[in-house]
C-alpha cells in the first residue's frame, strides 16, 4: 500500500507499507505498483503536477 504523511509545517514522507516479502524472494514477482504510487503522491504533494500525471496515467493505462 502506498502511504503518505504530511506534518502542519509541510514535511512529508512517501512510502511503501508492507512486509518484507521474503518469501518472493530471487523469484522476480517483485510488484513495482506501490512504488509508483507512492512516487505519484510525492510528486503532486511537490507540486510537480505534469510529472505526476504522466505516471499515474502509464500506470492505470497498464493495469
């Protein structure tokens, strides 16, 4: 799941929220989705709007 935390003085972090996985490990299931939202979160919250976009949409268009 992608997470974000935003403070009242606008300091924020992005990240992933699950277990380590270790049992798809050297298997390559590895899922990259939750990254990139996380990352898509980032972005708007950073204001960079357009580069946001861009990856929500080549996200959602390949799911």
């Amino acid at each position: 799941m992608a997470n974000g935390n935003i403070g009242t003085n606008g300091v924020a972090i992005f990240e992933l929220v699950y277990g380590t996985g270790p049992d798809f490990a050297g298997l390559d299931l590895a899922n990259p989705t939750t990254l990139l939202l996380s990352t898509i979160m980032m972005l708007h919250h950073m204001g960079l709007h357009d580069y946001s976009n861009s990856i929500q949409t080549a996200c959602f268009d390949t799911i």
